[in-house]
C-alpha cells in the first residue's frame, strides 16, 4: 500500500505545519512537480512566442492519452476544455433539442448541470428525479425517459453523498433504445474511484470528469468522452475546424478528424495541460496509479468513518459503495467546517454536509486530529 509519509515531500509547498488538508475531494495539493510544469509552459511561450501552439498540443495529447488509459479508450475520443460546463452546454447543442425538448437529471447533481438547467425553464422541460434513494436512482431515471427525451444526465459519484450510483450500465441501453444521449458525470470518481467505459455501460454515451480533484491538476482539466458517431455541435469553437484555418472561408463549416475535436473550443491558456502532463509523469514515476488510490483511500475513509460512529454519516460504509470522501449531515455544518478551519482543520460543506475528504499525502494522524476536532466542534 502506497505510504503518505514517503510521499509528503513531493508536496512541500502545499503542505505546512499546523494545517490539515481534509478537501481531498475538492482541491488536493499539487505537487511540487506542478509547479515546473507552469514554469516550462512559460518558457515555451517565450522562446516560441506565437509558434508555441505546437508545444502546447504535446501536452494537451499527453493530458488526453492519459484519460484514454484511465478510461480504456482511444485518446482519440478525448475533448477537453477548461471546465465541464463549457464540454455538458456543448454535448447537448448536438442533441435535437427542437424535436426532442425533453431532458431527464437528478436533484443530486453538480452546479454545473443544475443550474444550467434551472436557468433553462421555459426553452426546454427537464425531469428531476430524486436522487435518493440512490439504489433504485438509474431505474427511476430510466422509466422517465420518453421519446421525447434528447438526453439524460447523471453522475456516477454523488458529490453531496459520495454514493456510487449502480445500475448504470442497464440505464444506458434504455435511454439509447429510446434515441436518448447519455451523459455520465464522473468527476468525483476519477483518479479516486477505477472506471473504464466499458465498466460503466457507456460504449455509446458521453463521460465527462475533470483533474481539478483527485488527479491534482489544478483548474482547466475538463475532459469528455465523445462516443464514436457523427455530432455537429451548435456551441462551437473555432478548434473544432483548427486544421482548415488556412483555408478560404465559404458557407459550411468544418470539422476535425475526429468526434472529440468537434467538441473543441477556442483559444484556451494552455498553461493547465503542462501542469497536468508534469503531474501525471510525477504520478506514473512514484507508481501512483489509481487502483493504488483506491487502495489508500477506502482505507483512509474506512478510518474516518469509524472515527465519526456517533455522528450522522450518510456516505455508504460498504467500500465499494463509497467514493472518495465522508459525508456528515449536521445543523449547522457552515459554522463547523468555520470552527474547524479556525484550529487548523480545512475541509468545505453543502447545505447541512460536512465533507471530508483525504488524500494521498494525509496522515493517519491527520485524521485522527481532524475526526477529534470535529466531534469537539459540534459536542
């Protein structure tokens, strides 16, 4: 089992006496590794200047290679972009939205979806379902798709709860057999929970998720998986056609190569994709890979649950039931996480849940003083 002491060193510059980072599944510190990779960003735009676009591809293609063997799928089939927002407002621009105005979500879901879809009343009808209970979510969400519906949107790890939602795989056949896209939000499981297309069912669907989290690669490190058929997007950059840039305007537009570059944006800050591709190599050279992850982390969260017995936890006790963090409902979980963060003890809430979240380089120690810390608080 990976050893947190052994890799504490790496994270000199986030790490500092007194402080205990429990926002594992939120911001994790970066490497030490991450910051050369911002420094070599700034270098190649230096001595390229304007030619530095060639560069900066190599580490967006190595960010996109490593989602592929995450995923197990073609890099090929990797869009990426700054944020998820820009890659979910685009995958459904491709949906039909005239013929099928009809979308089906959750009350569990990310801002990012939801309040998208609020501010949409009125231009299209969405389904809320439920979230809880999680265990019959993918069969509920299933029954309210209709031939109406362009698409439907769930996450895999509910980032309230830290619940993994089953059933996936059967809720992708039925949307698909009614004509439905599929969209698999897996931000708070990758790098923390192991997951390949084929495991979640998603051959045909949209996966997006994002580095932000578990993989510490810092802001805009949004990917998407783009199932292999032909989508013409209405929200479109112009490096979704960058190839014919060259070229003479006329009425049509372009494309790229492949599916993935068609949900491609515009001019972006490449500085995030050298970040990331720094991090992954510190990732790939101290054998940090995510099955190790998950190792540690149901190991860490299994402790934290102990710790926290007397307390209302609401994440799953089962391993394989749980992502990577704890949830604990409270009265007032804004002024505990306040309380806490004042001796030292970071760690962030939603609504009335307070979260915790370890991460590779956190001590069994840590824990410990942050699950007494908090039980103080709220006794």
């Amino acid at each position: 089992m990976l050893q947190s002491a052994q890799l504490r060193p790496h994270y000199s510059a986030f790490l500092r006496p007194g402080r205990v980072l429990l926002t594992g599944h939120s911001h994790q510190a970066w490497p030490d590794a991450a910051r050369d990779g911002q420094l070599e960003a700034f270098d190649d735009a230096a001595r390229l200047a304007d030619e530095k676009w060639g560069a900066a591809f190599a580490a967006a293609d190595a960010v996109r290679a490593y989602v592929g063997r995450c995923l197990d799928c073609p890099p090929s089939q990797i869009a990426l972009a700054a944020s998820t927002h820009e890659l979910v407002t685009r995958m459904l621009s491709a949906c039909d939205l005239a013929k099928r105005p009809h979308l089906v979500t959750t009350t569990g879901e990310f801002h990012a979806i939801t309040r998208q879809l609020r501010r949409a009343k009125g231009l299209i009808d969405v389904t809320w379902v439920d979230a809880r209970p999680v265990a019959t979510l993918a069969e509920r969400l299933a029954a309210a798709v209709t031939e109406r519906t362009a698409a439907v949107l769930v996450s895999t790890v509910q980032f309230e709860t830290s619940e993994r939602v089953p059933g996936l795989p059967e809720l992708v056949r039925a949307a698909r057999a009614k004509g439905a896209e599929v969209l698999l939000d897996a931000y708070h499981a990758f790098g923390c929970v192991p997951f390949t297309v084929a495991e979640l069912g998603a051959q045909d669907a949209f996966v997006v998720g994002g580095g932000y989290k578990y993989a510490q690669w810092g802001e805009g490190n949004c990917f998407m998986r783009v199932p292999p058929r032909p989508f013409e997007p209405v929200l479109t950059g112009w490096f979704a056609g960058f190839g014919d840039l060259a070229h003479a305007r006329g009425e049509a537009v372009s494309w790229g190569a492949t599916g993935a570059e068609r949900f491609a944006g515009s001019t972006y800050d490449p500085t995030s994709h050298y970040r990331a591709r720094a991090v992954i190599r510190f990732f790939t050279r101290e054998g940090l890979t995510i099955a190790r992850l998950r190792e540690l982390s149901l190991k860490q969260t299994t402790r934290i649950i102990e710790l926290l017995d007397g307390l209302d936890v609401v994440t799953p006790r089962e391993p394989d039931e749980r992502g990577g963090f704890v949830s604990v409902r409270l009265p007032d979980a804004a002024a505990a996480a306040q309380r806490l963060h004042a001796l030292g003890v970071v760690v962030d809430h939603r609504g009335d849940l307070l979260r915790l979240g370890p991460a590779p380089y956190t001590l069994d120690e840590e824990i410990e003083r942050g699950c007494r810390a908090l039980i103080a608080a709220v006794g």
